[in-house]
C-alpha cells in the first residue's frame, strides 16, 4: 500500500473500481464524479459502459468520500479494491 504525507500526516492510499448502477448515465454523473475527484485531489477515471453502468477507477486518501449528483439516483454500487498505481495523476473522463 503506497502512503503519501500531506502537512505532516501520513495518509494511507487506496485504489478502488466502482460500478455503480441506477440512472447514472445522461445526467452528468461522470462530469460530476470528476469535479468531485479533482475537489479532493483524486486520480484516476470514469468511464460510461454499454451495459448503462458506470465504471470508475478511483485512487487516493482511504478517507475520502464521494456523494452522486441530484440528477441521479444510484441503486446499487458494486466496489473492487486495487493496487494503487504512481503513474495515475489526474482524474480525467474516458469516452
């Protein structure tokens, strides 16, 4: 597990896939989800899926935490722990 000290504090990073289900696509979920990300200085990405999913790869602090925009509604999030990756900067939108 990479750590990374901000102000003197260590903080542990986690790297975590999400799915999440719902009415996730065509309501600015991943233009949210990556204001959000880039609010908390998160790397990473979000991507739609054919299946009406969304899919997100999301790294940083282990305590952050991330809420859906008013326009959707989430139903059911579906989250896969990772390995961290040094090489994921910035949190951007896959198309």
């Amino acid at each position: 597990m990479l750590s990374r000290i901000f102000y003197g504090i260590k903080f542990s990073m986690v790297a975590l896939r999400v799915y999440v289900s719902g009415i996730v696509q065509g309501v600015g979920f991943r233009a949210f989800t990556k204001r959000v990300a880039d609010s908390y200085g998160l790397s990473g990405w979000v991507r739609n899926l054919s299946d009406g999913r969304v899919e997100i790869f999301v790294q940083g602090n282990e305590k952050e935490v991330f809420k859906g925009p008013r326009a959707g509604k989430v139903s059911r999030m579906e989250i896969i722990k990772g390995v961290p990756k040094d090489d994921e900067r910035d949190f951007i939108i896959r198309y």
